[in-house]
C-alpha cells in the first residue's frame, strides 16, 4: 500500500505524497505535499506529539530525539488552523477521470469545492 493520497478524518482533508499543498504555516505559501516527509509529528495524524499539519522545510523543526514538529507542537500549544486545499488539487478532484465515481458519490462536497474554486479562481474549468 503507498501513501500517494489518503484521507485524514481529523482535519477532514486529503493527504499524501500525491496531495499538492501550501505549507500550513499562516505566513508562508511554500508548495510541498501531504506526505510523511512534511507532517508535523512525522506520523500520520501526527504520531504521538505533532498536530498532522504540513510544512515547508523552513517552518518544520528537527529536533534531535524526537519526531519533526512544527513551532506550535515544539512548545506544546494548539494548532495553527489547517489552510484550504490548493486549487491545484481542487481542480484535480473536479476534473480527472479517476475522481469520477468519488464525485458521483459526494454531490455536496463536489459543490462545496467548485465553490471554493470559483471563489479563487473564477475561470477554473472545475466549476461547470
């Protein structure tokens, strides 16, 4: 089993390798993926300590002896809050034939995304 895409049910969002992202960060707009390489916590879902947030290498800490974790994590406070899906990835969803039976299936959440991207980017071929 790879972790191309997945689905984490405590930030209701996709993740994995395969997920183009912003940095969760509130002041940065780095491009990664939602792959273990970017979760703070360096587990799904954060592991034992992290929050399951995604960030850039800058915004990431190392510590020695302990999991990755993001500035909140390392001095134990609450989360950031999750940033929305790239349109990127929205537009992914709306548009690619192996979405198709997910959209079929998720009328609600396919009209709340096409909003999201219209709202965005008011041209996107996603919002037909």
């Amino acid at each position: 089993m790879g972790w191309s895409i997945g689905f984490d049910s405590g930030w209701n969002r996709d993740i994995g390798y395969g997920v183009p992202p912003t940095c969760d960060h509130p002041e940065c707009n780095a491009k990664i993926d939602r792959g273990l390489s970017h979760v703070c916590g360096g587990d799904v879902y954060g592991g034992e300590r992290g929050c399951g947030l995604y960030f850039c290498g800058d915004h990431l800490l190392l510590p020695m002896r302990r999991p990755q974790l993001c500035e909140r994590c390392e001095k134990r406070r609450k989360p950031f809050a999750a940033k929305p899906d790239h349109p990127e990835w929205i537009e992914w969803k709306l548009t690619d034939e192996s979405w198709q039976e997910w959209r079929d299936e998720n009328p609600a959440e396919v009209t709340k995304l096409r909003a999201t991207l219209t709202a965005v980017h008011p041209t996107s071929p996603g919002h037909s």
